[in-house]
C-alpha cells in the first residue's frame, strides 16, 4: 500500500507493529523480511518515487577537515535511496575486521564474521549477485582465463569481488512494496523528531514532515532507523526535546567516529612481459566476478596496519582520467554522474598508443580509516526548510592511513621483484614516508560508516550487538552507521546481510504469529 503523506489530512496519526525509516538499501531490505506476515510495517520514505529537488536540498551541510564531496550529492534521497547510482561492487568482511587489533584503537565488533555467514547468501539475492563463492578457484573453473599473478599468498592474496546489475531498488522493488498487503509505504514522510517515553527507555512515537506543510505522527511498538550512516546520526541528534545530547548519547558517542574509505591512486606496476590480467580486469555492466590484490592477515598483524585493496587500471587510461573527487564536485548528484561517465569515457577515448605503457597498469587504492572519534558528524546552527538542524561532517584523517598505504606497496613490490615479473613504481607523495599529508587527489567511496557504531559497552558504542541503542527497549539503527571499522570492502552486501540478521532478531522478540 503506499500514500502520500502531502495529500493526507494534517496531523492524521499512523500505528503499526513496527516502524522502518528510510527506504533505501536497508529500510527496504528489512520491509521484504516482513512481507506476508501478520504484522502491520509501516515504511517511511523522506522523497517521493523520482528525484526532487527540493526534498534532496534537505541533505545539504557543511564539510571540514579533509577534503570531501558536496553532502546534497553524496546520497539520493528518493524510494530506493543512493542504490539508485550504486556501482554494485560486493564482496565479503575478512575476519581479522571484526577482532580487536591493539594497533588500531578503537576496533573490534561485539559479533565476529560467522555471526554473518547466514545472512549473506540472503543478501546476495536482494542485490542479483551470483553464487555465495568468493574464492578464485571457483571462478577460475568457470573461466580458466581468470589466472592469479603468483605471488605469495601469505603475504599478498587475490580478493574477490562480484558484481551486481547493479540492483537500482527504487525500481525493482517499488510494485512489490506497493502491493504487499501488510506494508503500509509512505512518501514525502521526512521523520524530524523521535519522542520518547518520560524516562526515556522506549520510542513512543515520530513527527514526520513535509513541505507541503503536513505534520503527523507515526506510533509502533519497534522503530528501525534506516536512514544512512550522517542522516542516522543526525536524527538521533537532533531528537533532543527529552535527552538534551540527543536520543542515545549519554555518552557523546553518536556521529563520532565517521568513517570512509580512502580511494586514491598510488602506484604503477610494470611488468616485463604481456599479462591480460583477466583475473583483474573490470567492465561496468559486464564483469560478474573480480579480484583486487590484498594484504594477508599475518603480514598485517605484523607491520601493524589497516586492511585495503589494490587495483588495476591500464595506465594510458589511467593517465587521462580525472580524479573522482575532482569530478564529483556540484551539489546535483545527477550532474555529477553525466560527469562521472563522461570523464571514464575520456580516459579511454583520449589514451596514448605508447607501446612503452602495453604492460603497465596504475594501482589504485581502496583502505579502511581507523576509527577516529575526531572524524564526526555534528549539527549546524542553520536549519533546513522543515526545521530540521543541518549537518556538519568533520571528516579527519590519521598517519596510519598514509604509512598503511605505503606498507602495502612496499610488500606489493618486493612479491613482485620476487616473482621476476617487473616492478612496482610508488607515486611522488609516498616516497617520504615521514610525510603524512594527503594530495589533492585524495577521496572517498562515499561510503558512510560508523556514526551509531557497535558495542557491547554503552561507554563505547551506540548500539548493541542486535543494533538496539542502549538503554531504548525498541529502537534500533539499520545500515553502515552501525560499523565498528570500515574494512576494505564496499558496505552494501554486509549491511543488507546485518539489516536481515536485525529482522531475525526482531523476529524473535515480536513472536512466532508468522503466516
């Protein structure tokens, strides 16, 4: 069922069993869980079914710190949310990111890899993606082209990917949320306060607005914020009537510890003879399974540093395409896109014929950011068009980013000499290693983490293992901003693979009345 919370009366009250906020890859992931069952879901989306310009304005803020992306053009705020320019790129959490690692403070999860074992094959069929394999041996029996360099793997392993159509959700799943029977969807519904009981331990309900000037209230006896890691921050900052820190902060946690993945180019590798690089290679739309190179466990427990990936770009192209950062730079996602296409386009279409670069490649670099309760998201002073305090993201970097990097090219490049197969050239802002600042050229993966990060100890988290905010019997935080660390991995499989664990729990507590 959907309706247009613009064309109901002011002030009509909404109640169901539980309440999902935000429809995008987790809002909606957790609606399909509850589908045809007895409990009435009530699905709240922000937008409508197509982009507008003036709900998207309500996701603008200021940035600080390293440089970043416009926030307005840094998540789409429709049905279906930023899966709607999603690039599809999936693979599984490694192990050693879910344990403590006493070189990186501040890490460790509460639940360990095969707490999520169950859940992404589940994941895997929201999104389109193949088989639940991710080892090279696998998709070598399919493609016997698919060769690995040899490299040692106890030190530099070859990680694998899969890829999604990608999934856009707005799309494939709008008729089905639509005409399921228990799922109530309601648009141009932006939640803007979250009122609790009179001493705070449970949700009563939350005002949603509009601009078209409606008020009204939602109640349930489960409320999941599914928001997206700065906007989940942000509400539960911004719910401040009752707990003046804002709703779950007594201990000046949420929008702390704001994570990204650093994405940069930082190296060339050369080798001294032809390698099709079949196993690495990417073509948007086409290319169903890859891997980039990674760090073992071992070598980075040993050199203590953060875990990350490499990959392979043809270096003509390379040369000639412009750093993303650089591109995505208007405050219109849409624009920034057509950009986007338009400078990969140009690196292909303008790439040198120099026969010298046939067997060279740039090596680009995707790394987790240690969790840093520096780097955060605050609220501003000025206000949105619903009255809803704007954002500010101080987003804040640290030198085990920088020698992490240089590590990881270094052991690169001496697997490679060792291999006899060529060799691995650093970029200028890596050869000094006593150097810790960052170039221009520096981004991100506009992937958002940690702002309700995870923990059994309310002194050092928001939520709980089960994703519940501690010390609220019935609300619980979907999606990245639940993240301990950041991993080297795009977030959307595991997040929709966690925000499917949180169903099942849910499940257990709301009872077995299930048809």
């Amino acid at each position: 069922m959907h309706i247009d919370a613009r064309k109901m009366d002011n002030g009509s009250p909404v109640e169901g069993d539980i309440c999902i906020v935000g429809a995008g890859a987790a809002g909606i992931s957790m609606a399909l869980e509850w589908m045809n069952t007895s409990y009435k879901i009530i699905l709240l989306e922000g937008g409508g079914f197509e982009y507008d310009e003036r709900v998207q304005e309500l996701y603008a803020g200021k940035t600080t710190g390293q440089h970043y992306y416009p926030l307005q053009s840094s998540r789409l705020h429709y049905f279906g949310g930023t899966m709607g320019h999603w690039a599809g790129f999936c693979s599984t959490f490694d192990s050693i990111d879910f344990k403590k690692r006493d070189w990186i403070p501040h890490s460790g999860w509460p639940i360990k890899r095969e707490d999520l074992d169950p859940f992404y094959p589940r994941a895997h069929k929201n999104i389109d993606l193949g088989p639940y394999e991710y080892s090279v041996k696998y998709w070598q029996k399919k493609d016997a082209s698919m060769v690995p360099l040899p490299l040692d793997e106890n030190v530099v392993w070859s990680k694998m990917w899969q890829f999604s159509p990608p999934t856009r959700f707005g799309e494939k799943y709008k008729d089905t949320i639509v005409k399921a029977r228990n799922i109530h969807l309601y648009t141009y519904a932006n939640v803007v306060n979250i009122k609790a009981n009179e001493n705070v331990s449970a949700i009563e309900q939350v005002t949603v607005k509009n601009y078209a000037g409606k008020e009204h209230t939602v109640k349930a006896k489960y409320f999941v914020i599914a928001c997206c890691a700065i906007q989940n921050a942000r509400l539960l900052l911004a719910s401040n009537q009752q707990a003046a820190k804002g709703l779950g902060n007594d201990n000046d946690l949420v929008g702390r510890y704001f994570m990204e993945h650093i994405e940069i180019k930082s190296a060339e590798l050369w080798f001294d003879k032809p390698n099709p690089m079949n196993l690495y290679s990417l073509s948007f739309g086409v290319t169903k399974a890859r891997a980039e190179l990674a760090i073992s466990e071992k070598k980075q427990t040993e050199f203590k540093i953060l875990n990350g990936t490499v990959s392979f770009t043809p270096l003509p192209i390379a040369r000639n395409t412009k750093p993303i950062i650089e591109v995505w730079s208007d405050k219109d996602p849409r624009k920034n896109l057509s950009n986007l296409f338009q400078s990969f386009q140009k690196g292909e279409q303008t790439a040198t014929s120099d026969p010298k670069m046939n067997n060279a490649f740039e090596l680009f670099t995707r790394i987790e950011q240690a969790p840093n309760p520096s780097s955060r998201v605050t609220l501003d002073t000025e206000k949105d068009s619903l009255g809803m305090p704007r954002v500010i993201l101080h987003w804040e970097l640290t030198p085990l980013e920088r020698r992490s990097i240089r590590k990881i090219y270094e052991l690169l490049g001496q697997q490679v000499g060792l291999a006899a197969m060529g060799r691995v050239r650093l970029m200028d802002y890596l050869r000094d290693e006593k150097d810790f600042s960052w170039p221009s050229f520096t981004g991100g993966g506009w992937h958002h983490m940690g702002t309700t990060r995870m923990s059994d100890d309310p002194k050092q988290g928001v939520v709980d293992a089960n994703c519940k905010v501690h010390g609220i019997d019935n609300l619980y935080m979907a999606g990245s901003s639940c993240y301990v660390t950041a991993t080297a991995v795009n977030p959307t499989l595991t997040l929709i693979a966690l925000t499917i664990r949180l169903s099942d729990h849910i499940k257990s507590l709301i009872g077995k009345n299930i048809v």
